[in-house]
C-alpha cells in the first residue's frame, strides 16, 4: 500500500514531471559529469551511462551499456564529446563530436582514469599511471611533458591538461598563455580541475583551494573562492567553480552566474560535483540522485537543451521535456509510476 506522501510524490512526478519535488522516485548514480550542453551519469546500479541535453552528433547516446567505472563529459564552445571507462577491462569507449580523434581512443588501455578536454581526450595507464592523450594537439595539449611518471589524477581544459604526481604536487602541460599550466604552489594537491584558461587545486594539508591561471577571471571572481574553509572536493569549468565543503557537503560556487549555474538551489549534502559550460550537477550524498542548477531547465526560453534537468525514471504527463518521445511512453510511464510507489 501506498503511503500519502509517496502518493502526493507520485502525484507532482507524474502530472508536472517535476524532479524536484519527486526526489525519491530519481535515478541514483555513482558518478556524474557536466559538459557544455549535455550531462552524463553512471547508474548505480548497474554502471550504465544516462546522458540528457543536447543530443547533437550523438554526444547523449553511449555506444556501449557498460558497465562503467568512471566518465567524462567534455566541454567547449560548440558540440563535444564523452569518453568513459569500462569496469572490465579499463578499456576507454567514446562517443559525441570526433573533429580531431578526441573520441576514438588511441589504445586499449588499461585506464585508471579519464578527462574529456575540448578537442582532446587523456587518460591514465594502470597500474603505475603513465599520461596518454589523443585528438587535437595544436598546444601541445595532448603531448604529456612527463607521460612515464606515476600520475594519479588528471584533468582537461580547453587547451591544457594538468596531473599529479604520486606525492601530490601538480603537473601540466600545453597552453599556458595566462599561466593556466604554470602551478604557483608545490602542493601538495588531493585533487584537481581545470576551467577553460585557469586551474584549481585542492590542499591536502587542510582542505583549502589554489587557484592559478587567467586575470580575466578576476572580474567573475572565479579565480579563487569565496572563502579558506576545507573543501572535499572540486571542479572548475569555463568561468566559475564549484566546491563540496567537507564540515556538511554543502556546495558553494563562485564566478561567472549569469544562468544561474553558481548559485546552488539546495544545501545538500552531496558527494560529488562537476561544472559544465553554464550548469552544474550534483549527487545527493544520502540516495545518489542528481541535482543540477542553471543553464537547462525545460522552462528556459533562450535554450533548447535540458542539461540541467535530470531524466526522471518516466515522463508524466509533461513528457515532451523528458528524454521519453516514443509511442508507447505513456503506458511506461504509468507501470514507472506504480512500481516507483510500490503499487500493483
């Protein structure tokens, strides 16, 4: 039987495919990754990548079921792609916008690790965590300065790519006009994210954030954030950044909001985070579902895409904004709806 409040969830999922109020009846995911006009997750359940936005040169549509352990959702002016990793095998797979080769791996790995930059994909060999990177080169963005060291994290910018080492101090390599590959500080970092011309890293000695690259950021105040207190984790994009604090999971943003994507629409806490062009996505610490503000919603006249809004597991009655346009959605939609409040 049917509780009131899951019937009253069920209720406002259905008729208004409203995701935010119907929290609970939302996918849950155990990683997400925020593009320009696309986002991408792994169930939880089963590895499987759920992309929703901008479908354009398939940048929505996974070539495989996976399953996945880690993924990656590029981001730049115009269409992109998405590489991900396959928990058998850590064989890298894409798919999306593939100009310059960034979707067509250049070998089969083993990968630890993956990052979709703009035009350009690197990832990490297993076990020891030699750099290797495909797609374009025109900066020397693909060419890691160091690729037979022990790197154990790595990340994408528009034209730069930045690691770190085995003891935490950072690396990087390619465009450095505004010094986005030149890192201020020795570390050591527990985890790092570039933006578009500018790079962050996370202090493992007290959880606070460096930030180096771009002056232009300035005047969005995304260079470095709003205030010392420790961070969990971190994740930087064209011209603002985001932040998990570690004291309540709570996330705090700083730069560029002119849609809204570093103003967060809900306290928490999360577990993890990731920015895209003009949006950013959040999972829920306590199920695993998806959050996301800004640039995207189905109500935003100026776009057409809606990266920002996560699927719901059926469409309600509002299903032109959901991923489900096939004949037959409705009857889906009802059998979702009943098993989501456990009727039938």
């Amino acid at each position: 039987m049917a509780s009131l409040e899951g019937l009253l969830l069920g209720f406002f999922c259905f008729l208004f495919n409203d995701s935010d109020r119907c929290h609970a009846c939302r996918e849950s995911y155990s990683a997400i990754s925020a593009g320009t006009r696309h986002t991408c997750a792994l169930l939880a359940s089963d590895g499987t990548a759920e992309c929703w936005g901008d479908g354009g040169y398939d940048m929505t549509n996974a070539t495989n079921s996976g399953p996945y352990k880690a993924i990656s959702a590029g981001r730049n002016y115009g269409y992109v792609h998405t590489c991900a990793l396959l928990e058998a095998g850590g064989t890298a797979e894409c798919w999306g916008y593939d100009n310059f080769g960034q979707a067509t791996p250049t070998n089969s790995g083993p990968y630890m690790a993956i990052s979709a930059g703009a035009y350009f994909t690197c990832a990490l060999l297993e076990p020891h965590g030699a750099a290797e990177c495909w797609g374009d080169n025109d900066y020397g963005q693909a060419t890691p300065t160091n690729s037979g060291a022990g790197f154990k994290a790595i990340s994408t910018g528009s034209d730069h790519t930045c690691v770190l080492l085995q003891n935490g101090t950072a690396e990087c390599w390619g465009l450095d006009n505004f010094g986005q590959a030149s890192p201020t500080n020795s570390g050591p970092y527990k985890a790092i994210s570039l933006g578009a011309v500018f790079s962050c890293g996370l202090l493992e000695a007290d959880g606070t954030i460096e930030c180096w690259g771009n002056e232009l950021t300035t005047a969005y105040n995304s260079g470095q954030p709003q205030n010392s207190a420790p961070y969990s984790a971190i994740s930087a994009s064209g011209t603002f950044a985001c932040a998990l604090l570690e004291s309540d999971g709570s996330a705090e943003c700083w730069g560029s909001d002119s849609y809204g994507q570093a103003s967060p629409t809900n306290s928490g806490p999360y577990k993890a985070i990731s920015t895209g062009g003009s949006h950013t996505c959040a999972l829920f610490e306590s199920d695993g579902t998806a959050e996301c503000w800004g640039l995207g919603k189905p109500h935003d006249d100026y776009e057409q895409a809606v990266q920002a809004t996560p699927p719901s597991p059926y469409c309600g009655l509002g299903m032109g904004l959901t991923r489900r346009w096939y004949a037959g959605a409705f009857v889906e939609c009802l059998s979702d709806l009943f098993s989501c409040l456990n009727i039938g």
